[in-house]
C-alpha cells in the first residue's frame, strides 16, 4: 500500500477546518487547535462548549456554534468567560449538515413536517445580529447528506442527486441543476474548480466515486467514474488524488489525473466502516465507526507506487 496509519486523533472527534498549518478540532465540548507539522502532539486547547453544543467555526476570536436548533456566536477573547453575542433559530430539527462560507451560514435539516427536509441560508455578516434569510425546501423524503460552496454556488450532496444551487441572490436561492448520479444516494462531495467528486452509493454495497464537470452549472456532465465495493461515504480530493471512504471496504487512494482512466494507488482497511475523511497535504483523517463511538484515525499517504 501507498498509505499507511500513523496513529489515532481521538474518538468522537470532528474536525472542523484545515488549512495549510493548522487543523480546528471538537471533540465532545473541548475544541482544539493542531500544527499540520505534526497533528499528533498535544493540540492547543482553544475553547470548551457546552456539551450539546456544535462548532460550526472558530476566528480569531469568535466562535460560531449550533445549540440545538440556535445557531450562535460567542466571544471568546477570554476562552474561560465565553460571551454571546447574537443567536439566530431555524425551524425545524437540529442540522444534520452545516458550513459557514463568507458571511454566510448554510445548515440543512428535518423541518418537522413528515418526509420534507430543508436548506437554510443565515446572514452572519453581523454577528450580533445573525439573520435567518430563507428556508428552502429541498425534495421530500430525500435526506441531504452534505454541502460544499464555492462563490455564489452550493452544492448539496441529497438522496436523489447532486443539487447544483446559485445564491447570487441569498433571499432567493435558484436551483440550477439536479444531476441524478450512479448510485441511489449521493453522501459525500468535495470540489476542486469546476469538477465535483462525488461519493454515491446504492443497496448491496455496489458504489461510485463519480466526477462531475460544472463549468456549466445549468448542464453539469460526468466526466469519469470509479466502482468500488463497499459503500462509499465520502470523498476528499488533494492535487490529483481522491481518497474515498468506502464504508466496509476501507479509504482508497484513487488517482484523477485522467478523469477517464480513474486508477486505484492506495488502500488501507479499516477496524469498522470509513464514514467521514478529510485531507490535507499528504495526511489523510478517516472517521471509523458510528458517530457515538467513532474513532478519527490519521493516515500519511506517500504517492502511487
């Protein structure tokens, strides 16, 4: 194999956000800061929430949680005297997926009606004043399973495809395209320019790692695909590598260079279904196991052979 473990992050741990130097981390209510260098050693322990409580993101100062159905900020200038700033409530169930991209906040959920899900959009430009801008109804009885945003446009991984969402106008979100992919669920998405890589799956384990070309948002079109075998999850995409959680089969290390000549360079089996991963650099972070008990195991990845 081209990757190998190199050791466990923490169990029932999230990361929340990485650049290139540090990695933002919640496990439980303790948030964490760790050095890309070496993600092993002892992270900087930044804040602690309330048990219930799930970052959404951290600045300089500022914490964005969700409590429930309220999504807040906190100034946490003094991590040990947290004070709030602003809270904003969405209807419905609490979120099941949520980002912050620019000033805004995009969370979607159940919104307590039977089969209907939805896809909220906050102002959080003021965050004293965060402002629940529209609710948007996404199809009935299909559960969204993630989001990724790049500019103006939301991609929204759902039961029934890729949801392809312009918010030029943040009131008035505008559905561009829906692309029904392989398989019957499209549970993860990462993006790189124009092209979505799409983790898809179906019953039986039969599973794709899907890419789609959105240069034209209103016409998106499959560019390559990959079958796998164990239900992919999710995907993470670095250079010209896509690593794939592929539930009971492991995460993969599948090479995108040539989109119509996808190559699997790397497998590593799991102790429990990959789930959830992220990828920065040459370190790969799987979540393994179900969420109440899941582990965040780190692997490094060395290149194809």
């Amino acid at each position: 194999s081209t990757m190998d473990w190199i050791g466990i992050v923490g169990e029932r741990t999230r990361i929340i956000k990485s650049t290139e130097t540090e990695i933002v981390t919640q496990r439980d209510k303790k948030v964490s800061v760790r050095c890309v260098r070496d993600p092993l050693l002892m992270p900087f322990d930044r804040i602690e929430l309330s048990e219930t409580a799930k970052l959404v993101s951290l600045d300089e100062n500022t914490a964005c949680i969700f409590v429930g159905t309220s999504l807040k900020f906190l100034d946490i200038s003094d991590p040990r005297r947290p004070l709030q700033l602003g809270n904003c409530v969405i209807p419905g169930n609490p979120p099941g997926a949520f980002l912050r991209h620019n000033d805004l906040v995009l969370a979607t959920n159940w919104n307590g009606q039977a089969d209907t899900q939805q896809l909220h959009v906050i102002d959080v430009a003021d965050r004293a004043n965060p402002e629940l801008l529209v609710s948007l109804d996404t199809p009935r009885g299909a559960t969204n399973y993630d989001l990724i945003a790049a500019g103006s446009m939301v991609y929204l991984a759902n039961a029934y495809g890729l949801r392809i969402i312009s918010l030029s106008d943040p009131r008035a979100p505008e559905l561009k395209a829906n692309f029904r992919c392989r398989g019957r669920w499209v549970r993860g998405v990462d993006l790189v320019e124009t092209t979505a890589y799409v983790a898809t799956s179906m019953h039986g384990d039969a599973s794709w790692l899907q890419l789609i070309d959105l240069s034209n948002p209103a016409s998106p079109k499959e560019l390559g695909l990959y079958r796998s075998a164990g239900g992919s999850q999710d995907v993470a995409v670095v250079d010209q590598t896509a690593f794939l959680a592929d539930r009971a089969n492991g995460l993969l290390a599948v090479d995108v260079s040539d989109p119509t000549n996808l190559k699997r360079v790397g497998y590593l089996k799991t102790d429990g279904r990959a789930n959830e991963v992220h990828a920065v650099g040459d370190l790969v972070f799987v979540v393994i196991g179900k969420a109440s008990r899941s582990v965040l195991k780190l692997a490094q990845y060395n290149g194809p052979r």
